[in-house]
C-alpha cells in the first residue's frame, strides 16, 4: 500500500472547483442542465459544514453528558423492551434501561478513548516516522520492516489477539488498537519527513548547522503536522469503529458500562427489538461519517497535488 | 552488486570458468527485475516469517497463566509428578531458546499445537474454518469488484456530476458503517421481518454437507452435481457475503476513482481522444489499465484480509469461518488456537502481498525495471 490505510485513500467532494479562483470550464455544460436544487445545494459548502456540525454537536454530548441524558444509563427499572416513545425517545433494553440516555453516555466512552487512541499513535507515529526519515540508513530500514511487519496481519486480528492476551478491557482495547494503528502514521511520517527533507529551505536551514533535533522541530515538523492532521481525523473515525468492534465482540468495554458497541453487542439477543442496535448503530454512523467528510475536506484543501489533476 | 573498480573477475574467484558464471549471474541479475524482485521478496518473506513465529511463540509460552493448570486442571497440576512428565512431555523444562527451537520445528511439521476450546488440533480446527471463509470472501470480493469497478470509473469520468456525489456518500457510507451493525440490521430485517434468508450457519439445519473436496460447499455440491445443497449453501452465502461486500465497495470505489483521476488528464489519454479512438476503448485499454496498480495493491490486502476471515461478519451470522474461530478463541484465552490462527493470516498475508508485487511487476513495466 502506498501510504496509510485504504480509507485514507479519496477524490474530492462535490462543490469543489476545479481549480480555486477561477471557474470550472470542465462542468460547465454538463452544471447549467443540472436540475435547480441540485445547484443549490452544490453551490452550499453543504457536506462539509453538516459534517462539522455533527461533530461539533457530539463534542457538546461529550462535555454536557449529564445536562442532555434524561435518565441513568445504568438505571434499571420493570419497564423493559418498550419500544421508542414520548417517555423513553429510544425505547428501553432488557432490563428497563434509557436506551437515549445510554447512547448518550457512550458518546463519553468511544469519544475520547478514540482520541486517546489516536493521540498517542499519532505520537508514537511522528516519533517512529519522524526518526526513520530523518536518519535514512539503517535506522530507517530496521524500524520500516517493523511497520512491515506489523502491517502484515489484518488489524481486528491483531487487536483481538493483542486484547485477549492482556485481558478484556477498555484500556487494553485502547492499547491494542495503539499497537496496530501506529504504523499508519509512522509511514506517512516518515514520507512527509522525506519529502520535507528535500526541499531547500530545509537544506538551507541545515547548511546552518543546527542540532538534528533543533533542525527536526523547527525546520521539518511543522511541514509534517499539516497534513498529519488529515490521517488523524480520518484515523480517528477508523480507531471509533476498531473500539465498537472489539467491544462488540465482549473484549473491551465490558458491561454495564453503556458503549455503543457492546450496546449493539446485547441488542444481539434481542434483535425483533429493532430499536436495541438501530440507535447505537447510528451513533457510531453519524460520527465515523462525518468525520470521514471532514477528513476528505481537510484533505482536498490541504493537498495540493489533488488540486493540480 | 556492481564490482568494486580495480578488482578483476581472476583476482576475485581465482578460475575463469568462475568468473564467466559470476558475470553470466550478475548480468541476468541486472536484467531481470523480474527475478531480482522475487529474490528480494523471498528473502525479506524469511525475516517476516522468523519474526511471526517469535510473535507466536512469544504468545504461547510467556502469556500470564499457568500452562500447565490450564490444559490439565489445578488439582494434577500440583501433583509434582504430573506437572513433572507434563513439562517433560512438552518441552517446557527447557531453556526458552530450546522450546523456542522445538516450537519452530513442530510448526514446520504443520503442528500448530491444541485447541484447548474444541479439544482438537488447531491445524484441523484451521482445515475445517478456512474453506467456509474462502468461500464468503470469494464471493463478497465478487460483488464487490463487479460494482466498484465500473462505478468508480464512471464517478471519475463523471467527475462533479449528481452521480458522481451520489456514488461519493454511499461509498462513505460503507466505509463509515460498522460492519457487525450492517449485518444485524440486515438479520432483522431481510431474514426476520421478510424471511428472505436463512439466518445463520452455512446450510439449513438437518441438511447433509456435500462430499469433501475442497471444503467450500458451493463447488462440493457442483461437483457432484448437487443442485439442492448448492442452492441451499449460496442461499446462506448471500447477506453476509452482501454485507461484506458494502465495506469493500467503499472503499474499492473510492480508490478506483481517485486513481482514475490521477491518470484522466494525462496527455497521452488526451492524444488517444485526439485520434479519435472509441471512448469505452480508451476508458477500458488506456486509463484502467494504468490505474491498475493501485488498485491491484488494495484488492490483494482486502483479499488477504477476507481469505484469513471477517472476525465481526462471521460472528454476527454464526458463520464457521476463520474469523469466528479467531474471535471465540480470543475470548475463551486459547492462546493455542490465536496463535496457530495468527501464523496462518500472517502466512496468508505475506503470500497475497507476495503475488501482488510480481502482477505488479508484470503488469507496470516501470516496476521491473525501476
């Protein structure tokens, strides 16, 4: 693979030009017999505002999670498996639990493990990615084949083994999706430090003679960490479907903590009652989603190689 | 590999015929990317499997927990003449680079130890799962490619139009969907709500699995011309085979496309447009074919991926499969069958990777030679 994960892998949104500034000669016949609400609607930044707005509102969840949650996620009462209505907006589980309070709650779980997990890779990425580009050599070349290496298993595989060996939790489901997500960011790191290395003004500053550390934060990093953003939220929503899937599978969030995948996990034995996985589900959808769009946004106006075919 | 200047081939091995071969060798070398690729693939397949089998060994024998209570119970294990013909029987009173030794060798014999789950052994446990997931992989990559394929030429041609945005989110969505939520909602409602489908497992229950020959129900029952079971196995292949299937198109659409892409406005598909060449002709024999190595690369991972099993798939529809082999064993701590599983998908892996350079290197002349 040439560079990070499949998913990391795009085209372009609807709505961006061609070329920034100047018109899109390419559509123009094709766009004037398109139907007026389509028009309208491309003419809208559109996607990617309401991708923002998801996030933003989930973000809200995060914080004010007791404000919005009408009910204890861990509340148990006799009114089981009703479906949504006015009282309980998603209905409620087998043991007479808020479904909407417990999808809420979950947000406070898979969020911010999921920005946990893709902070400290990100780190372990720039750190590993930065060395292996900066120094070339053998340096490069052993811990290169170590990113080989841990690429050459599929990553639910790893990460199941990983949280199996150590023992199912969230934290350990959290290390063991650090320890097959790294090497994403390692090798896009590393290619970015390359590519940086080879522009003048890098030359330049190292003609200077700086420390390799000091011409490393100064000169290269900040040119690495533009584009490292990208990977990041498009790995971020990657990590979320990586921790509902280990969850799902009983290996890390265990219950009664109210998790989306461990939700859609118990809703399992139950799955006439429809509402059980649906709203779980289409939490993890909206965010993975929405955050796929903004990463692919990011991406667009970020790299210009896309801009110039 | 070139010969340092100022040592002649004589001073180097002493007797011309040697000579003659070593510059026959270098020269064949130089000018067969070809074998110098396989060469290097095969060399650098050697490190990876070394460091698989320390992973795996590392997996088996270091885990936390007490092999020994765990295979025959804590009240033989503090028996010390048990415990005692029990270590000696596996090797287990040996220094660490001994068992490691012994561990390799068992391996190499195809001894992938025992499953502590179904109390056989994890290569027969393997023999049984791998064909069901070849099977639904074989056909979920199917559905796949043949959708994703044309419409992601078609969104790169179509570049900016409503289809084009249209294919976009869908292809978002499906790499956005988490698979296992995909598949139980599909349960509820193609196989409860519409009775469309069998639920679970790979044949109706009470039915007889055809003859084994290759393990994969669909082609045993072709075989031997079994219409009935073949329509029964496909009938249970379907919606998980679909539902993974969404994921792949994905992300196969939203490669296409952007390789196209890469490709569309190069100037020798604008001199084949200027000749006047038929457009299908230049999409099909011009643009798709350079766009074919990346595509190449993902297809084979995703393969790779799909041969060794689709844990959340397979588990969602009680699928016997590799996948749900591996997720069960992970869950139960039997750490003989994760690893022998591991060995087998990293196995899996290296050789897709492996037949994935050489196309490349068929296919892209600029890779054999470069």
């Amino acid at each position: 693979m040439p560079d990070g994960s499949a998913s990391n892998v795009s085209g372009t949104l609807p709505g961006r030009p061609g070329f920034p500034g100047q018109p899109d000669h390419h559509h123009r016949g094709r766009r004037a017999r398109s139907p007026r609400w389509w028009r309208t609607l491309k003419s809208t930044p559109g996607m990617a505002l309401i991708a923002l707005g998801i996030v933003v509102a989930w973000a809200v969840v995060v914080f004010l999670t007791p404000l919005i949650a009408p009910y204890d996620p861990l509340g148990q009462s006799s009114a089981t498996l009703i479906g949504p209505g006015l009282h309980h907006l998603f209905g409620t589980d087998e043991l007479g639990r808020d479904v909407f309070s417990r999808v809420i709650w979950g947000a406070r779980v898979t969020i911010p493990y999921s920005v946990l997990v893709v902070v400290i890779s990100v780190a372990i990425g720039l750190v590993f990615g930065g060395v292996a580009g900066y120094f070339g050599g053998w340096v490069d070349g052993v811990l290169m084949r170590l990113v080989d290496f841990v690429f050459s298993f599929p990553s639910i595989i790893l990460a199941l083994v990983i949280a199996a060996a150590l023992g199912p939790s969230l934290r350990n489901a959290v290390l063991a999706i650090v320890v097959v997500s790294w090497p994403t960011y390692a090798r896009v790191a590393r290619s970015l430090v390359l590519s940086a290395m080879h522009s003048d003004f890098v030359t330049a500053a190292r003609l200077l003679g700086p420390s390799s550390i000091r011409a490393m934060a100064v000169d290269v990093l900040p040119n690495v960490l533009g584009p490292m953003v990208v990977y990041a939220t498009l790995g971020l929503g990657d990590a979320m479907l990586t921790l509902a899937s280990l969850s799902f599978l009983g290996l890390g969030s265990q219950p009664p903590t109210a998790e989306w995948g461990s939700m859609i996990s118990g809703a399992e034995q139950y799955f006439d009652k429809w509402w059980l996985a649906l709203f779980p589900g289409l939490a993890i959808v909206s965010v993975v989603f929405a955050l796929n769009i903004l990463g692919d946004r990011l991406r667009d106006v970020l790299d210009p190689r896309l801009l110039t075919s | 590999m070139s010969d340092a200047p100022g040592i002649t081939g004589r001073q180097r091995y002493g007797r011309v015929e040697r000579v003659w071969l070593g510059s026959k060798l270098l020269a064949f070398w130089q000018h067969h990317g070809l074998v110098r690729m396989v060469v290097q693939r095969t060399f650098a397949l050697v490190i990876l499997g070394f460091g698989i089998s320390v992973v795996a060994f590392v997996l088996t024998h270091l885990v936390p927990g007490d092999p020994v209570a765990a295979e025959l119970g804590q009240r033989a294990a503090h028996i010390p003449a048990v415990r005692k013909a029990y270590e000696a029987r596996y090797g287990l009173d040996k220094p660490l680079p001994v068992q490691y030794e012994i561990y390799v060798s068992s391996l190499l014999h195809g001894d992938l130890g025992q499953s502590q789950l179904t109390r056989r052994p994890v290569a027969t446990d393997l023999e049984q799962f791998v064909p069901a997931s070849i099977e639904l992989g074989l056909l979920a990559m199917g559905i796949a490619v043949a959708t994703a394929l044309p419409l992601g030429l078609i969104a790169a041609v179509r570049r900016g139009s409503a289809l084009d945005s249209a294919l976009n989110v869908v292809s978002l969505f499906g790499i956005s969907t988490p698979s296992f939520w995909v598949g139980l909602i599909g349960l509820f409602l193609v196989s409860f709500e519409f009775g469309l489908v069998p639920g679970s497992g790979r044949l109706s229950p009470g039915a007889l699995p055809p003859p084994h020959v290759t393990g994969m129900y669909t082609i045993d029952s072709l075989l031997v011309g079994d219409f009935a079971t073949f329509g029964d196995a496909l009938h249970h292949l379907i919606l998980p085979a679909v539902v993974l299937a969404i994921g792949l198109f994905g992300m196969l659409q939203r490669f296409t496309r952007s390789a196209v892409l890469e490709v569309i406005h190069n100037d020798y598909i604008t001199a084949a447009r200027a000749k006047g060449l038929p457009a299908p002709r230049i999409l099909v024999r011009y643009t798709l074919r350079a766009a074919w190595t990346p595509i190449l690369t993902l297809s084979g991972l995703e393969f790779a991926s799909l041969m060794s099993g689709s844990v959340l798939v397979e588990t969602v529809f009680a699928y016997p499969g590799v996948g749900r082999y591996a997720s069960q064993t992970a869950l139960n701590l039997d750490i003989a069958a994760i690893a022998g599983v591991s060995i087998f998908v990293a196995v899996v892996y290296v050789v897709t990777n492996f037949v994935v350079d050489i196309l490349y290197a068929v296919i892209d002349p600029r890779v054999r030679l470069g």
